[in-house]
C-alpha cells in the first residue's frame, strides 16, 4: 500500500513540475511523401549529376544491448544497415527520418540484426512509403511471411526482396554490390553451439487454455534446405561521379547567353566533359566548370566470427577495392567482436584497404550512451524518489581492445563520416550525457523542491506494517505500454522479482532486452539466469517481439554464470508458437 500511494504521490509531483515547463510551439504536419512527388515531377529522364552531400552515421554502436546499424544520408535517398531491436526507437529520438527510408540493407539473418525489422516495416506502412526493398541473406523472405502471422496483410506497403544474388543495386546516389561470403564450417556439417530445442520454450500454451504439453515437433531441430547460417553478405557501395559546377560568373565573362534557353545544353556538354564551341571560339569545359569529384567507395561487412576471416581475406570481389582501386575506398565499417579484430591474419587484410581508408568497429567492446532521453527522465526522477527511480546503468567492455596499424574509430551514437563534399569525421551530433546538467535544469523549475519536500514528508506519515518490510514481490515497469517505442517510453514489458532467484515477465516487447541492461547494468546475467516464465498476453507486435532476444540472451547468460540449461515456461497464445518455430532456428548464433 505504501508503495501504491507513493507512486501515486509522485505522479501528482511530476505532474505539477514537469508541466511548468517552457510549452513547445505546435509544428505544422509535414507530408512525409514530399519526396516522392519530387521523384515524379523530375520524370523518368531526369539524370542526376551525382550527390552534392554524403555521410553514414552510427544508429547503433554495437554493444549488447542496441546491436550495430548505420543510416546513410545522401539528398536524394536514405538507407539503413542492419535493424536490430531499438533501432526504430533511437532513429525517433534522434530525429533520422524512418519515412525516408525505401532499402535496408541486412548483414546477416542473425536477431541482432533483424529484430527490430518488424516495428520498422508497420511504422513504415503507417507514414505512407509505398515500397521498401530488403537487401541480404536467405530468409528474408521466409522472415517477412512470418510476421504477418501476427501483423496480417501488410497492405499499402510494397516489400520487395532482393536476394545476394540479384545483380547490383543502382539509384540516384550510389550502386550497391552485395559479395556473399560462407564460412570455413562448411554448411551440413555445421554444429550451432546450441540446439534449436533449447532456443523453444518447453511449453506454449493458449492464454486460456491450462494445457501445457505443447511441445514443438522434432522437424523444428533439422537444418532445412536453402537454410545456411553460415552466409554473411558484404556491401560494396560505389558513389556515383558528382559532376562538376557551372560557374556562373566566369560564363557571362566569356559573352555566353547565361539566362536564356540557349545555355542549358552548353552546361549539360561541358559538365560530361565535352567541348562547345560559341560564335567561332572553342571552350573547354574547365573554363566554365568545377572539376567533377570522383567516385568513391565504402564497404559495410560483418565477420561475427573466426571462421569467417579466411573466406573474407581471399574474397576475389573485395579483393578489387584493395590496392590500386579504380574508385578509392574511402571507408571500412567492421562489425565484429575483437577476437577477429585482433586476428593478424585479419588485420592484414585492413592494412591491403592502404593508408588513406578509414574504419570505423562497431562491437560490444563501443561503449556509447544511445537513449539519451531515458537517463535524462530518470535522473530527474531520481531527485524525487532515489529508490523508485535509481540511475540509469551500462554495460562495461569485457575484452581489452584490438590495437590497429591503419586509421580507426570506434563507434559512438550519432558519429557521421562524411564522403561529400568533405571526407572527414564529424562529431558535432554525438551524445553527451551530463547528469548535472539534468539535475540543474529539474531544479530550476518552479516550485519543483518544494513539491519534493512536500511528497516526502506525505509519504513519510503513511504507516508501514512491521512484517511487511521485504524487498520482494517487486515489480520493475520496462515499459509503459506505448504502443510503437518512443524516446520517453517503451512498449509493454513487466519484470516481477518474486523472490531473489526466481522473477517472470508480463510481455514482451521489443527492446526489453535493452531495457534490462539499462536497469542492471552487469547484473543483467544474474537476473536473466532468475528468469523462470514469460506471459504474453496477445499477439500484438509490440507484447512479444522481444521474446527471441529474451530467450537468446538468457540462454548466453546461464553459460556466463555456469549454469546447466533449463527450458523456459512461455505461456502465450497458441499463434505465436508458429512464430518461434519458424524463425527460432533461424534467427540465432551459429
């Protein structure tokens, strides 16, 4: 009861103080598919001189808890790399438009890659987009069908897959190559370093049924044709050539009819490089233009593991952008964890890129703060109850840091490498989180400290039963119910500490993986391992589609600990069994 009356205590106090402060102006909608209705009115013959502006930025760092993803901006075109759980939500917090986006690019059929991939594609059903296109490994396709075991008929959106094998993939900024690559353990003889079984829950149950014996069939363990959990894709992208500038000024110097219909096909000649000749005289085309800004090239690649490092160095596609390259890569971003960074054979082969690409590592070891507005919330919070709302964590690096002969930079939230105009690395957006920043701007509110003093001194008077002093049952909100995620609140997620080694999970929504280790910190392993049920209450998407990366990470935390396996009790509605039984196998570690 004290705790009850508490939190509705401390609601009134947030209310009144967080209220008083400064009223945002109401914007006017925008039309999300402003762009589109550009596309259309530039027709089909329209060709672009190639993007003025280029940059890739870190969604995502890596680590355990938010996975690595880029968004690549250019002006006539968005893309995203990798969707894995959260993604969605750090892309509205930090305001790297999800309407925009018509390709994602996939790395790896791996949850930490895909799992945030099915809010993604309903958020951009709802904005308007009428087509994305998904780029990457097997099973895409097979993934996309078994959403819509939950979400139905995506209609109004178009959702096109283009398989690694496709020809390459070509726009107004750039062309896209995709290079497979299979790993040393060659596919059939591959052993996953846990069976499928263990990935299921033991038993599934409607909601409003007490049946408990419904077990998945044997067929879920068997490696299926066309399955290869060995294929990781790379991403080859190649900048179109950026034309050259008219310069205006040096144009009406030389007596040419700028300003009149006359001078557009003298500008399109002398930006393809061509010659025009005006009343009897020659110009060349540096006379009136800027020299054109060459091709350039970045490579997105994943090597989750040592067995792909070998496949990778003897790669004859990536091979070509090494060394004397037609097109400089100016960029390398590697997703892997330091074992393979720290391989020599694999630092070779970052050497053969030469002394003037960068890379840039996205792994566990990129500690980098994402949510910035959840630790602000909380911090201020803090002030008013320390015990309900305690400090925000992370998680620290467990491996010592691979160290590089060639140009490197470890990920952080909001890092941009610019390609266009200027190839530079660019840090005026990373995050910076302050916590006395948040406190001085939660004490500057009106009347804000002594509605605090108030609220404790209330909460003080209220009785407290002397046998009712235990720490358990205690229950942690992970989220509060919002129905897409969002920078001041999650979806549904419940954790409910029965006792210190046993707690269960009401929902299970996407991103409570994260919303753990926010909360734990290094003890998210412990409390994993305390893990003894989940309870789904329906089937929509933002109740359940955590689930897998709740059963993966608990399953690694058992083996942190030292702890012999034990399936996990999943009571859901029947539906979502087919859910985990088509993409458990496939959505895992090999």
């Amino acid at each position: 009861m004290w705790a009850l009356r508490s939190l509705l205590l401390l609601r009134s106090v947030a209310g009144r103080t967080m209220s008083q402060g400064p009223a945002r102006r109401q914007r006017p909608p925008k039309d999300p598919l402003r762009h589109l209705r550009t596309r259309e009115k530039r027709g089909p013959s329209w060709e672009p001189g190639g993007p003025n502006t280029v940059y890739l930025q870190v969604v995502a760092a890596g680590g355990r808890d938010v996975g690595a993803a880029l968004y690549v901006f250019s002006e006539y075109n968005r893309y995203l790399f990798n969707c894995g759980e959260g993604v969605q939500r750090l892309m509205q917090e930090h305001k790297l438009k999800v309407s925009r986006l018509d390709n994602i690019f996939l790395t790896r059929m791996h949850w930490s890659n895909v799992g945030g991939l099915c809010g993604m594609i309903l958020t951009l059903k709802e904005t308007g987009l009428p087509k994305c296109v998904l780029s990457g490994p097997p099973q895409l396709e097979k993934y996309l069908e078994a959403i819509k075991i939950f979400s139905g008929p995506l209609k109004g959106i178009d959702l096109a897959v283009r398989p690694h094998s496709a020809p390459e993939y070509k726009d107004e900024t750039m062309t896209v190559f995709q290079v497979p690559i299979h790993s040393e353990q060659k596919f059939g003889n591959h052993q996953p370093s846990q069976s499928p079984e263990r990935f299921s829950p033991e038993q599934s149950s409607d909601s409003a049924s007490s049946e408990n014996d419904q077990h998945f069939p044997d067929g879920v363990s068997q490696r299926k044709g066309g399955r290869d959990p060995s294929l990781v894709v790379a991403f080859v992208c190649k900048l179109h050539l950026k034309k050259g500038n008219f310069l205006v000024l040096r144009a009406k110097e030389l007596g040419l009819p700028v300003g009149t219909a006359a001078i557009a096909p003298i500008i399109a000649a002398v930006k393809d490089g061509k010659s025009v000749t005006f009343e009897g005289r020659e110009i060349l085309p540096e006379e009136i233009c800027t020299p054109p800004d060459p091709s350039l090239v970045f490579v997105v690649i994943e090597c989750p593991d040592k067995g792909f490092i070998q496949p990778i160095c003897e790669n004859a596609a990536l091979q070509r952008y090494q060394g004397s390259a037609d097109a400089p890569v100016a960029l390398v971003v590697h997703m892997a964890p330091e074992c393979v960074l720290a391989d020599g054979r694999y630092q070779q082969w970052m050497e053969r890129f030469g002394p003037d690409t960068q890379h840039l590592i996205l792994n566990e070891n990129c500690t980098s703060v994402h949510n910035l507005r959840s630790h602000k919330i909380q911090t201020q919070l803090n002030l008013i109850h320390p015990d309900i709302f305690p400090p925000l964590a992370s998680l620290r690096c467990k491996e010592e840091g691979a160290a590089f002969s060639v140009p490197t930079v470890r990920g952080e939230c909001l890092l941009k490498y610019q390609l266009r105009p200027r190839r530079e690395w660019q840090r005026d957006a990373l995050i910076t989180c302050n916590s006395d920043e948040f406190i001085a701007e939660a004490l500057e509110l009106p009347n804000f400290q002594e509605s605090v003093q108030e609220y404790r001194k209330t909460a003080t008077d209220v009785p407290v039963a002397a046998d009712n002093k235990s720490q358990y049952p205690e229950i942690i909100f992970l989220g509060t119910g919002s129905a897409i995620p969002m920078k001041i609140r999650n979806v549904s997620a419940t954790l409910v500490n029965i006792s210190s080694d046993k707690s269960l999970l009401l929902d299970c929504g996407e991103g409570t993986f994260g919303q753990l280790c926010r909360h734990f910190g290094d003890d998210v392993d412990r409390v994993l391992g305390t893990l003894a049920a989940v309870f789904v209450s329906h089937l929509h998407a933002d109740h359940h589609t955590g689930l897998l990366n709740i059963l993966l990470q608990r399953e690694r935390a058992l083996a942190s600990l030292g702890k012999p396996f034990h399936p996990l009790l999943v009571v859901a509605p029947t539906q979502l069994k087919a859910w985990l039984q088509q993409n458990g196998p496939v959505l895992r570690v090999p």
